[in-house]
C-alpha cells in the first residue's frame, strides 16, 4: 500500500487533487466520500486507495461540499470538472 496524498491521483477516470494550501481540515469531504478522503497528521485531506470504491456523485459532492474548494476534479483530458 503506498503512503496517501493529496494528489493527483486518478479515481474512476478523474484526476482528482487536494490543494493543501487551501484545505483547512474541514473534514466536510470525509464525512461526504469516507472511502476517498481522509484527514493526515497535518490536518488536510488526502486521497485513500480506496477511492476508487466510492461513487463518483460522492466525490464531485465532496468537492462541492468543500468550504474552501480545495478539491480539483479533471477529467482524463485535463478539463475542469469542479470548481468551474
Ligand atoms: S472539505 Fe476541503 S477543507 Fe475540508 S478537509 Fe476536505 S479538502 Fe480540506
């Protein structure tokens, strides 16, 4: 298993990432999407190996439910999912 983090990381054909600097361990994504997101010792979220398990709604709600917007979500072509 390899150690989380942040980011990208590719989860059911999206890049997903957390931006650290804006992340301020809300944990608003944990309770959303628990298989994708957990907070580590610094407080941000980082992106599980299970991700892959969670249901993409999950995840694009997670971004949206994020306060600060700290979760990009791409496509495989580069192109902006969330935020807009
Ligand atoms: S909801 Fe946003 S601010 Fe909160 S832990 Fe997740 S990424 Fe960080």
């Amino acid at each position: 298993m390899t150690k989380p983090t942040s980011g990208p990381k590719k989860i059911n054909g999206w890049k997903v990432r957390v931006d650290r600097k804006l992340c301020i361990g809300a944990a608003t994504c944990v309770a959303l999407a628990a298989k994708a997101f957990a907070l580590d010792t610094e407080a941000k979220a980082v992106i599980l190996d299970t991700a892959n398990e969670e249901a993409k709604e999950a995840i694009l709600d997670a971004a949206k439910g994020c306060p600060v917007a700290a979760i990009i979500i791409e496509d495989e072509n580069g192109k902006r999912i969330y935020p807009k």
